[in-house]
C-alpha cells in the first residue's frame, strides 16, 4: 500500500514534533502551507495556547513567497509586542526551501531569534 504526499508530511511532522515543543518563554513558530496560503503561529505547547498567530489570506498582491517574507515580519512583530523574543522552529513536515524558509528569514530579520 503506498502513502499519500500528506499522509508522508503527516509523518515527518510527528517526527519533528517528537523533540519540538514550546513554552511561554520560548513558544514553537509552527509553520502551515498550503497551496494557497502560508499561515504561522506562536504556540505555547504547556497551556495549548496561540500567543500570536498571522496569514496572508487577507493579502492578494504580490507572489506566493512576497506573501510569505510579509506574514514572516508581522508575526515577529506581534510577538514582539506580545513580549516574545526567543522561540523554536517548526516546519511542519515541510521541506525548510521556498516559501518556509522565507517565512523564517523575514521573522529572524524582523526581531525573532531561533
């Protein structure tokens, strides 16, 4: 029986999650991407809470990657207000190129140090 493309990120992403987790002083940045749209979020795994969370579904200009270095700076920015200067990274199964490795270029440059 073979595995789908989503049933194999499935996998990789319980892998990661195996040794990946968050605090509140140190929450995870867990990255999603679909076709569409790339969604990130501060997560503080010990409460299960969101500490700040940003998309790009509101923003229709520029490319998919644009988008991406966008969403990347205004969660730096809402963790920064929310007090937040350190976290771990989560890729979410995802290959670290294209627009997840955007994404984590704009936040470091924008303030957030993993």
């Amino acid at each position: 029986m073979s595995t789908t493309p989503h049933q194999k990120r499935a996998l990789r992403h319980r892998r990661i999650r195996a040794r990946v987790s968050g605090s509140a002083t140190c929450p995870r940045l867990a990255v999603y991407r679909s076709n569409a749209y790339i969604y990130g979020q501060l997560i503080d795994d010990t409460t299960g809470l969101t500490l700040a969370a940003a998309s790009d579904i509101k923003s229709k200009k520029g490319t998919k990657t644009e988008r991406a270095r966008t969403v990347g700076a205004d969660l730096a920015k809402k963790a920064q207000a929310a007090g937040i200067t350190q976290c771990v990274f989560d890729r979410g199964g995802f290959l670290y190129a294209g627009r997840i490795s955007t994404l984590a270029d704009a936040a470091r440059e924008s303030g957030l140090i993993f």
